[in-house]
C-alpha cells in the first residue's frame, strides 16, 4: 500500500485533476480499482478543492487540426502575476506540447527573444496564432515573421477566447498559480512540475503524451515505465554475457 500511495504522490505533481491523473496513471501502471483511488487522492488535495469551483465554458473557435507537429503554434501572455512577473504561453496544436517562459518585460522584443530560443531547437514553423496584444501587431513582429516565411494569424477583436487552445491553458495555469499562492510555495517551481506532468501525460483528444507526437519519444519523469524495466533486463543479460 505504501508504494501504491507513492505512485499516487508523484501522478498528482503538478495538480492534474481527476481525468488527466487516471491517464497519467494508466500510461505507466495498473492495479485493481485504481480509478477509484485517484478519485479519492484528488478529493482529499486541499489546493485542488481551492481551484474545482466549477464555471461556464466560454465558446471557442475550433482551429483546423493541423497534419504534423510543429507547423501551427498558438501563443498569449499571461499576466501581470502579484510579482508583476508576466507567463508567455505557447502550445503546438497538433502534439499539445507547451513551453512557458517568465518575463519582467513584455516588448515584442522580449517575446521575439524567447521564440529565438524555441525556434533554434525545434525549427520554424509555418502558422501561429495570437490576439491583439501590442506585442504581436507590431511592425517589429510582422517583420520578424515576415522575415522567417511564417504566417501570423490574429484572433478577432475582444475575442481572445478565439485563440481557444492556449486560451483553456492559461486557466488551467492560473489554477497552479493559485494554488502556489495559497500555501506559499515558490509558483515558479509549481510551474515546471506541472508543465513536466502535462507534456508526459496523455493528452485527451490525442490520446497521446504531447512530448510524444512532438519528439516520437516520451520525456523521462520519476514514475517508472516499461522501458525502464526493458532497459535494466538487457543490462542484466549484456553484464550476465
């Protein structure tokens, strides 16, 4: 029971609710009524009740869905935080997985700055959606884009939900925000566990772990998984020769 309880621990870092941590869960092991228990973990997690006010979906605009990773990325800001800190957000629509990045300034040279950083490990892609944030509709922005053969898609006026997807991000983001708040842990570290949970985890609509469909492998966290144990035998067998 004890290990069992352990496995329950580590699946609910970064605070996935009920639905996201039976995926989690399910992706790397199985046991009798296991549904039932991450049902009653999530219940008992005093920052997720602080958060689980339920609330009337805003309607979004569904985005075409796109054919390969990394050709259509949605990007927003996300802030100011009580630090006056901003979260630039940016999710790939096709594989689901998000990078975020801290900023004290929000130029559309700071965020010109960080997807230098992106584009230099993953390559350019072909679309990307933001609203009208000055940052974005700025001609040292449609430069950039223009400069690097990438099409800039703007959500409608006053109707950033448009941009749904990073949209629906950034509430679930906030919830962390909360909870890091409520009981004084460092938000920035609360940030980077739940942003190693939801890139292994898989995804709802997909079926698969964002890290997944982007990298065509899964990104090591600390729950053990079948290659783990598929690794250790071949080194048991290659030290046995």
């Amino acid at each position: 029971m004890a290990l069992c309880s352990r496995i329950l621990e580590l699946t609910h870092e970064g605070h996935p609710g009920e639905t996201v941590m039976k995926r989690r869960v399910r992706s790397k092991v199985w046991r009798p009524l296991v549904d039932r228990d991450v049902e009653q973990f999530v219940k008992k997690c005093r920052d997720c009740l602080i958060v689980s006010k339920s609330s009337q979906p805003v309607p979004m605009d569904r985005h075409v869905f796109p054919d390969r990773p990394w050709s259509n990325l949605a990007m927003d800001l996300l802030g100011p935080l009580p630090n006056h800190d901003y979260i630039l957000v940016v999710i790939d629509y096709y594989s689901r997985y998000q990078e975020f990045k801290f900023l004290k300034k929000i130029t559309s040279k700071d965020v010109i700055n960080f997807l230098k950083e992106i584009f230099c490990r993953l390559g350019y892609l072909k679309f990307i959606t933001a609203d009208n944030g000055r940052q974005f509709v700025s001609e040292e922005f449609k430069t950039y884009w223009k400069d690097n053969n990438i099409e800039l898609i703007t959500s409608p006026p006053y109707w950033p939900q448009a941009n749904g997807e990073v949209e629906n991000m950034n509430r679930q983001i906030v919830n962390r925000l909360t909870i890091a708040h409520s009981n004084g842990s460092d938000y920035k570290e609360k940030m980077q566990k739940f942003n190693l949970m939801y890139n292994v985890t898989p995804h709802g609509t997909t079926g698969k772990a964002p890290s997944e469909l982007l990298y065509n492998r899964t990104i090591r966290d600390k729950i053990p998984s079948m290659l783990d144990i598929e690794e250790l035998m071949l080194d048991s067998e290659a030290s046995v020769l």
